[in-house]
C-alpha cells in the first residue's frame, strides 16, 4: 500500500497507545478489525502492531507473522537500491570543519529551493525546530502555537529547556471542509478539520506587561496530521504578526510534511516560506531518507543556528552520506509522494465502506480513522457518567489511528455488590463522628 520508491505508509497507528497487556482490547480489536478484512498481529510481551491488508477477503481473517505493510509512520521507510548507491558515491568531508561537499550541495540546493539565503543541515527537524526558535527567543518570552504542534506535545519541552521560553498552546479553530486537492473523494468527508487563525491567535499574545512572558514568535506547521494549511490563512497571519503592535513577531513553520503540500497543491515551496522567516524541513518522513532535516532562514540567523547545533552536540563529521540520500530522496521520491496520497484517499473510501469514520480531510499520507464518530462518543462519553450500577462502555479516540473501547460492565457488576454490602454496613454502624480529630 505505497510507492514502490519511497515505500511511504498510509495509515497510523500508535502501538504504545492501541496495544496493551488487556484481554479486554485484545477481544476488542479481535471483533472489530478481524472481522472487517483486515489482519492484525497482536503480541502480549511488548507494545507491537502490525496491520496488513488481507487478499481474499472471503476467506476468513487469521493471525499472520508476515507484514505486508506497517502503517505505523512514514519515518518507518527503509533506504532504496539507487538511495544506497548515491550514499555510497557522494563525495566526504568534514562538516564540523566546513569542508563536506554533498552537505554544501544539499544545504545550496534547498536555499534556492525554499528561496531563503542559507539553510543548515541537521539531525532531525525536532533539531531544526529547535535551533531555529532558539535563535530569536530569549528568557523569559513566549511563542504561540497550535494545541497539537509538534513542538508543543512532541519535542520533550525543548523550548522551555534550550531557549528558557514559555509555549502558549492556541486551540485552531474548526473550518469547513474543503476538495481534495485535484482528486475529491467519491464518499462524503464525516470528519472535520482546523486551523490557526488571527482571531484564535490574538487574545492570546502577550504584550509588554509585567506579568506576561512577552510573546516574540509564531510556530506554524504544515501539514498538521496530513492535513494542508490554506496559504491564504498563512498570508493574513504573517500580515497580523509584521504589522503588531507591541513588536515584529518572528514566524517558523514547521515543514516536516511541507513536501506533501506542495506535491498535493501546485504551489512552490517558496511560495509558502515567503510568509516565514524561518522553516524546517524534514527528509526522513515521506521523502525516504534515513536522516536529516534542514533549517532555512537569514544568513545571520543560519550562522547563529551553526554554533548552536554544535552546543546541541549536533555537529556532524562525514555527513555527506546522509545528504547523498536526501538529495536523492528529493530527486526522485519527492515528485512520486502524490500517489502516495492518492492511494490514501483510496483506504480512506475503503475503510468508510466498512463502517469507520474518518476523522480528518485526506490531503495527504494520512488517514485518521475511527470506530466510533462524534455523536456516538459523546452519548458514551454521556453515558459514562451515569454513575456506578449502569453498564457503560467507554470509547476514546487514541492520536493516530483506531479507537479503543473496554466495557465496564464486570466492574458494574461488582460496584453494585459493594454498594449493597456498604448499604447493609451503614444500616448497623453508628454516625460518623462530625468533630475532627486531632493530629498525630
């Protein structure tokens, strides 16, 4: 279910979440994916899953150790033939020194892509992330950003920890659904999607009060869990953060997946880092590359993110292996992650068929699918709370992937005795004494 050169998966999951030692989840995934045509491989040692899609599906489901496909992340890829072969042909130097030529030519190559002056090689893009926020943050400020930002709830509080700054977590706003870029789906969207807006972001900006960590940045990203941003709500915020009036405000995207856009849209990358000072770029996830992100930005910024990758313990000697593969991967993967996406689509619609909901718009790589849609969660979200004695059933929606759902009626059963056996106590003990007592 991917691209024979890139190999990206569709569908995530998330084992630590989805996965555990309960005879109740096991029963549950047992009736709810076995018996949908879809085959899963459930081990009670440890937190492993692994989903693969089942030929003949008249026949019926069974436990298999050969996965045909993992689901779980597109940063599960492995090297291609021809990715190994640039590896092993790209020229070597010393990158802490400055002398690694495939590195100059990666960081030259994705300057002029992303038409900002200088960009910098790195680790990962939690590490560009970083490095860029860093360089304009101070102690004691803030930057805003979504409630669902990798650097809000992915980055281990790497903000607070490198740049001594404070997160101002801002709920997007739900807005309407839109055509899937250049292929809408055949079956109508039940989910929803949202972005960041200037009307969620401005209560939330702290000015030069005494009390505030004044807010100095933005952190954007796209896409955000598949989903593409709208580079019109992109230009209205940058026009918002330029034009404050307490203080030009800094603007970073996090463009891990910001590949994906663009393929899915038409528009050049450029055109989305013209609204940014600062951008990451990851090339592990759909591109297929083993390692490696970069960070583009003003030349002086660049520098100064330099010196800090080295405090990081991010400088790198023979890095030129790992921008072989990505200049590869940009190459010859990046104008094929389309079918990757268009083959997603084609689950989602596959899936809705036999009865899940889909949570999130299908831009991209992603699929967001469920058990249970909004209206049947809170009814048992309701339900739930009905108290002891009731037979409830709680579903929650996990962050990728597949919902879990454990009945509760063994402990109501047992709720209701011991409510009994505390009502036929309470009928032959005394009051409960109203004066406290004294402290030991």
């Amino acid at each position: 279910v991917s691209t024979q050169s890139t190999g990206s998966p569709l569908f995530f999951f998330d084992p630590r979440v989805l996965i555990r030692n309960n005879n109740t989840m096991t029963s549950f995934l047992t009736r709810s994916i076995l018996s949908t045509s879809l085959s899963s491989r459930i081990t009670n040692s440890s937190c492993q899953h692994a989903l693969f899609l089942k030929k003949n599906s008249s026949q019926r489901p069974s436990f298999s150790s050969k996965v045909v496909a993992d689901f779980r992340s597109d940063t599960v890829t492995q090297p291609t033939p021809g990715m190994w072969d640039a590896m092993r042909a790209s020229p070597l130097g010393d990158d802490v020194f400055g002398d690694d030529p495939t590195v100059h030519k990666i960081e030259r190559f994705v300057a002029e892509l992303t038409k900002k002056p200088a960009a910098l090689f790195c680790v990962t893009a939690t590490m560009a992330n970083q490095l860029g926020l860093k360089c304009v943050l101070q102690s004691g400020t803030s930057v805003l950003c979504s409630s669902d930002a990798h650097i809000n709830t992915s980055e281990t509080g790497g903000v607070a920890h490198h740049s001594s700054a404070h997160i101002i977590p801002v709920s997007p706003v739900p807005v309407e659904w839109r055509e899937a870029w250049g292929s809408p789906l055949e079956l109508e969207p039940t989910g929803g999607r949202a972005e960041l807006t200037v009307e969620c972001l401005a209560p939330q900006l702290k000015g030069p009060n005494v009390h505030y960590p004044m807010t100095t940045a933005i952190a954007l990203e796209n896409t955000v869990g598949g989903v593409i941003q709208s580079l019109d709500n992109l230009k209205k915020i940058h026009t918002y953060a330029k034009n404050n009036p307490f203080r030009k405000l800094h603007m970073h995207l996090d463009g891990a997946r910001l590949w994906n856009a663009t393929v899915e849209t038409g528009i050049p990358m450029s055109e989305y880092c013209k609204y940014v000072d600062t951008v990451s770029l990851c090339l592990s996830k759909g591109l297929g590359a083993p390692v490696g992100a970069l960070l583009v930005g003003e030349h002086e910024l660049i520098q100064r993110a330099r010196h800090f990758r080295k405090m990081f313990g991010g400088g790198w000697r023979q890095a030129g292996l790992l921008a072989g593969a990505g200049l590869y991967a940009m190459e010859h993967h990046w104008p094929q992650m389309k079918e990757d996406h268009r083959r997603a689509r084609h689950l989602a619609k596959e899936l809705q068929k036999l009865g899940f909901y889909i949570e999130k718009k299908v831009d991209t790589n992603m699929v967001w699918a469920s058990t249970r849609g909004p209206q049947q969660q809170q009814q048992q979200q309701s339900s739930s709370k009905g108290g002891r004695g009731r037979s409830t059933t709680t579903t929650t929606t996990t962050s990728r992937g597949l919902s879990q759902q454990q009945s509760s009626q063994p402990f109501s059963q047992s709720s209701q005795s011991f409510s009994q056996s505390q009502t036929e106590r309470s009928s032959s003990s005394p009051p409960p004494r109203t004066t406290r007592s004294k402290r030991p």
